[in-house]
C-alpha cells in the first residue's frame, strides 16, 4: 500500500545514487512535500529514500545528462523556483527563478531545452494554462503559447 500521493515521476538510473541497491527499482518519485521515493515498474511500490527539504514540490523533469529539476509553490503572483536535486546529498540546489506562474508541468526537450506548463489558477486570475520555455540561466520564460485547458499537472516530451 503506498501510502503518499505521488506528484511526479522520472525514468532512470539516478537511483543508484541514491542508495538503492534494489535492481528493479527504476524509477523515482517525488511528492509534494519533497520527499524522493523509488518506485518498481514492475510491483507498484514506492519505497521512502530521503527528503530535500522543499515543500509544494510540483513536478520533475530529468534533463540528458541525467540531472533531476523540480520547481515549487503554488503563488501565481511569485516566480517560480527551480531547484536541481543533488543526488550526493539528496537536498534541492536553488537553480533559477522561473518568470512564470507555478509550474506544474515540466520536460525536456531536445537541445535540453525546458518546457514549462504555467498554471494561471487562483484567486485573482483563472484561464487555461500556458506552456513556456525556461531558460535555466536567466529564468527569463518565452510564451509558447496557451493550452486550452486548465489544471496541466504533468509533462513528457516525445
């Protein structure tokens, strides 16, 4: 029984350095209070590996050289931050300040360019969701464009 919701998932083998000595393991999971799980593909159980000390964590996206992003928050009149899990220490290393709403969708694409789904959801403002792309230097966002649809909690590219 897993006993967390689960926010996102990312395919690979980061979770070896994470500790896990268990082959099937092949998958992690973070939730949206920080914490990083390994999940089997094969027999649905997530198992607790540690915490980074985020809180409102709202997606994952691993990038080409295998280094794992997540962003936080739920303010839609803040910038959304981006932070880089450390697989040494398993903490969250401030990346950028994303010049978006809240991200809740997050993928690389190819080049390792990052797209970004911007909830517009909240007391002051509603609309469907935009897709960006974010630059992870300057955390400057280009508009891609609107989605149609509100509520976008996931991305995959591909």
């Amino acid at each position: 029984m897993i006993l967390h919701q689960v926010q996102a998932l990312a395919l690979g083998p980061a979770l070896l350095a994470f500790g896990c000595p268990v082959a099937a393991q092949d998958m992690i999971a973070l939730d949206v209070f920080g914490r990083i799980f390994s999940v089997d593909s094969q027999v649905p159980l997530a198992f607790y590996l540690d915490d980074t000390g985020l809180w409102v964590t709202n997606s994952m996206a691993k990038d080409s050289g295998g280094r794992l992003f997540t962003s936080t928050g739920n303010n839609i009149t803040q910038p959304a931050p981006i932070y880089m899990i450390d697989p040494d220490t398993s903490s969250a290393v401030f990346v950028v300040d994303a010049q978006v709403p809240p991200i809740r969708g997050m993928a690389f694409g190819p080049s390792d360019v990052l797209y970004g789904v911007g909830d517009l959801w909240g007391p002051t403002c509603c609309g469907p969701d935009n897709l960006y792309i974010i630059d992870l230097v300057s955390g400057s966002a280009t508009l891609v464009g609107a989605t149609g649809f509100f509520g976008l909690q996931s991305l995959a590219y591909g």
